[in-house]
C-alpha cells in the first residue's frame, strides 16, 4: 500500500453632569454562545464519527493489518484512534481542512502547515507542527492524508452570521439586566462639589465603598451629614418577555450553526420529537457520511494505485454501526435476513456487537422455501 510504505520515514467611565453621578459596571460587550453550539455541534459530529470502524479490504475481503491497527487502535505513540479521528473532524470543522503525516511508522494529524498549491503536479506541505514539536520538512501531497470537504470554511461562515446576532444577544441581556438590576439614589449637598479634589474622592467612594457595599451580603456604609443613599422601587415590567427573547436568540445561533453543519436542529438541542429515528437517518445520511465517504477515498487513495484499487484494494469507514440497536427490538428483522439469504448468521451477530462464532453453520447462508426462483416453481407444479 502505497502511502503506508512512506511510515518509515471592562471600562470604568465616570462622567459628571452638575450633581448627578453614575456608576457603571461591566458591559456584556461578548458572549460564548457561538463557542459553546460549535462546540456542541463539532463534538457531535466528531464522537459519533469515532465510533465507525475503519475496515481495510484486500483482493475484497476484509483484512485486519496494520493499517487496520494503525487506523483503528493505535495510529501513534501518545493517541488512540478515538482521539486522532476526533481531532481530524475537529479540525475539518473549524478550520476547513486537516492534514495527516506519517511520521516514524505512525499517523500524526497537524496543528498547523504550510501548503504550496500546485495545478498540474503535487501539492507540497512543509512547516508542520503537532503539538510543540515542528517538523521542518517537504512533503508532497500524494505521500501524506490531506482531507476537506470544500471550498468554504464552514467556522468562518458561522463567524460572518453570528457578527449580527452578537449585538443582538448583547443587548437583549444588557437590556435584562437593567431592568432587573437594583437602583440606588444617592444625595447630597450642593458644597464643595465644584472642586476637582472633591470630584476625584467622592468619585473614589461612589466606584470602591457604596459599590462594595451594594454588593455585599453583609455591609456597613457610614452616612456623613448632607448625603443620603436611597434605594428605588424596580418599576420595570416585562421580564419574562426579556427572557423569552434571549432564549429565542440562542435558539436562533443554534439553528444557524446546525444548519451549516446539516445537523436537525432537534438533535442538537436535544429536544424530544416524536420522529428520532428519521432525525438520525437524515443526520447520517446528509452529515456523517460525506465526512466518511470523503475520509474512506482520500485513504484509499493514497494506500494504492489504480491496479491494487481495482483488485479490490481499499478503505472504507463503516457507519452502519452508529445507531444502537437492541436485538430483541430487531430479532424480526434479524430472522427474515437470514431466512431470505441475505446475510449469515456471523454477519448479523457482528452488526448486533456480537463476536462471530467462525463456524461452518454461522458462516453458511441460509433461505427458506418461501423464496424460490420462477423456474423452480415451474418445477414443483408440474410435478404434481
């Protein structure tokens, strides 16, 4: 195989405006929603991945070879495949693209590189880096693993949408929280306020003590003559209505997000619906299986050329693993692929996570005498 050969190798502002001061509090100027639905929809995407099983096929059969152990168990030193496939999705998802060297006969995915794109010839990567270690050395793209899915970096899509509802988050929680934070008046005599000294302390006691004092549990405030400190009614309504209207724009950066990376909403958020099971088929089909598909041929075609290819060599992720599946719920099933012909009893026992038995009657196929040919049916009538 030919790529496996390579292995060796906050601002505080006070302003004064005559007598009346204000004291200000840290502005929510940046939320984590957007990280937190990347995160949630990536993470979705990568652990279910990480489940499939990479099998390896020679002259079309299935083989467990090192690359199968490489690909499934332990690809280095330091990862299993679980963290090395999830790190590739990862990186597929927020930065576009990722980039697989063989290093030491193991599979190292990079943190960064550079590439030199060239039209009619090999790519070359170089300036890799895993890690703190950097690997400063040339390699062409036909002897590493380089996946992406397109053109478009689906993280900086997110990133240009969520610039407008940022603002809107923002301000729905800044406008919540004055309209449910506790207001205080604070009076005093018309003396000595002209001067600058007088300015700076009575500033310095409105930002450090009241402010320390409003927001202890326990708190001791001295009142000095001609000051008074009084706390006002909230007369605001509508806060549930100011609620409502966060949630809804989380909903909102959700929906995007799970719409960029074709995830149904419902399964993000995990809302429960009536229709899961048809949720999860659209998910594997429209999300999953592009990934794998496009991960199963950029490894397959760099593990063989046309003529091993065409002689039934190849890699391919199975993802018919990831719905779990209770074999009481599916023993109709189970019983009418055997009976049909279409799988073995072994076959059936692997999709089930069962081990195979290897025996001659669990690797035979079966078929009941309700499936016949035509001409065999001929037959039977006319012999009575």
């Amino acid at each position: 195989m030919g790529l496996f050969n390579f292995l060796g190798e906050k601002l505080q502002n006070t302003e004064f405006k005559k007598h009346s001061i204000t004291v200000t509090s840290d502005i929510v100027d940046n939320i984590l929603i957007r990280e937190m639905a990347i995160y949630i929809a990536t993470s979705f995407i990568s652990d279910t991945i990480s489940k499939c099983e990479c099998k390896v096929y020679e002259n079309g059969e299935e083989v467990h070879n090192e690359l199968y152990y490489k690909l499934n168990i332990s690809p280095n030193v330091n990862q299993n495949s679980t963290q090395l496939f999830t790190k590739i999705v990862t990186n597929l998802l927020t930065k576009g693209d990722c980039v697989v060297i063989p290093y030491k006969n193991d599979f190292y995915c990079c943190d960064g590189y550079s590439k030199e794109e060239n039209v009619f010839k090999d790519d070359v990567f170089s300036c890799f880096s895993v890690g703190n270690q950097t690997l400063n050395k040339n390699i062409k793209a036909s002897d590493l693993l380089y996946f992406t899915m397109s053109n478009k970096n689906p993280k900086q899509l997110i990133d240009g949408l969520y610039d407008q509802y940022s603002r809107l988050v923002a301000y729905s929680i800044q406008d919540y929280i004055d309209t449910n934070s506790i207001k205080y008046k604070f009076e005093l005599d018309n003396y000595a306020s002209g001067s600058r000294e007088f300015q700076e302390k009575l500033n310095d006691m409105l930002q450090h003590d009241i402010k320390k004092y409003i927001q202890s549990d326990v708190g001791i405030l001295p009142i000095y003559k001609g000051t008074n400190l009084t706390r006002l009614e909230n007369t605001h309504n509508g806060s549930d209505n100011k609620i409502s209207n966060i949630l809804n724009l989380r909903k909102e950066i959700f929906s995007m997000i799970a719409q960029t990376y074709k995830i149904p909403i419902e399964l993000l958020l995990n809302e429960k619906t009536d229709n899961i099971n048809e949720l999860i088929k659209l998910y594997i089909t429209f999300c999953i299986n592009p990934i794998c598909n496009m991960i199963s041929e950029e490894i397959t075609r760099k593990t063989n050329t046309y003529v091993s290819w065409k002689k039934g060599n190849y890699v391919k992720i199975d993802t018919s693993n990831i719905t779990y599946m209770n074999m009481l719920d599916v023993s109709t099933a189970v019983d009418k692929l055997i009976a049909s012909g279409v799988c073995n009893i072994d076959e059936l026992r692997s999709r089930l996570g069962l081990n195979a038995l290897n025996t001659d009657f669990s690797t035979q196929y079966y078929m009941t005498k309700n499936y016949s040919t035509i001409e065999n049916l001929d037959n039977i009538n006319n012999s009575f």
